[in-house]
C-alpha cells in the first residue's frame, strides 16, 4: 500500500481529493448529518480540509492518552502540530465533542478491503472510535488502497462504506461487496 501511495504525485493526489471531497459534498448535501468527523491528511491520505465550508459540525481527533478524542473545528487555523506530525485541534480555541454526538467518521487508513475491512497503522486509534460512534463509519481513500479484502484482527472495526475518487460503494455484502454506487 504504501508504495502504490508513493507512486502517485502529490498533483495526482490534490487533483483526486477533489474528486473524493466533491462526492462527500453531495453526499452531505443529500443526507444532512449534523456532525461529521474528519481528519487532517497524512501524507498519502486524501486531503479533505475543502468541506470545512460546507453546514455541519465538524470535528477533527486528537491523540490524548493512546485514544482519540474529538473537538469541533471551524477553520484550519484552529489546527496545529501534535504527535507523529499530525495536525490535530487546539484544545485552547476548540470545543470537545463527545463521540456519541458523531454521525458520520471519516476514517483514513493504508488500505480497505470492500468487505469493509481496514488497514490502520497500528495503533488502534480509529478500532476503538469507531464503536463508541452513534452514526456510520466511512473509510475514505483513492481506489489504488481498495483490496478484495485484507487481514483482521478481532479488536479491527470495519467500515460500513467506502469513497474513494470513483465513488461510493456499501461493504460487505455475501461476496464482500455490495457494489451500490452511492453518487
């Protein structure tokens, strides 16, 4: 995964987060969820900081204590620096937001499989998240990360759908996927 990654340039990667952010904007505009977690990229993650506009509560995870914890953010400049070169929301100028007020969690990780299987980077940040979530978790990623299916774990927390720059799709169906284009 991460090789496939490396090997698209970082116009590919903007131009491709765009296509993903437009379909994520539609998607809101459609379903209306009044608090949605995001995430500020990683290098080779989709850059979905453009939705910050668009009506809704927005919050972004900060690493406190081996968890994540939630706090709205309106604008990117209420981000800053935190571990593992993160861009993470300042507790000073942002509010905490419980994770069972969260509809939707826009999930990144190395890889997916279309049974909603996911790839994180080893420290379990968004397995243990994403149960304590009231709404529907999302794995967001360019098609290049969507595998048939990937190893799991028994703590590893599947995602109910994947978007990537070619569109929506429900997971898990009886042959791993149920290929329901969302958009």
């Amino acid at each position: 995964m991460r090789r496939r990654l490396a090997a698209l340039s970082a116009s590919e990667q903007r131009l491709r987060s765009q296509g993903i952010a437009s379909l994520i904007r539609n998607r809101l505009r459609a379903d209306r969820p009044a608090c949605v977690s995001v995430f500020a990229p990683m290098p080779g993650e989709p850059d979905l900081l453009e939705l910050l506009g668009e009506p809704t509560t927005w919050v972004f995870p900060k690493i406190e204590a081996g968890q994540l914890t939630l706090w709205s953010v309106a604008h990117q400049g209420q981000l800053k620096e935190g571990p593992f070169g993160l861009r993470e929301p300042d507790p000073a100028v942002c509010a905490r937001i419980l994770p069972a007020q969260v509809d939707w969690v826009l999930t990144p990780g190395l890889g997916f499989g279309w049974d909603g299987s996911r790839l994180g980077r080893g420290k379990g940040f968004y397995d243990r998240l994403i149960p304590e979530i009231k709404g529907v978790a999302f794995g967001v990623c360019f098609r290049e990360q969507i595998e048939p299916t990937l190893p799991r774990d028994a703590w590893d927390r599947p995602v109910a759908e994947l978007v990537c720059e070619e569109g929506w799709w429900r997971c898990g169906g009886a042959d791993g996927l149920t290929n329901v284009p969302l958009s």
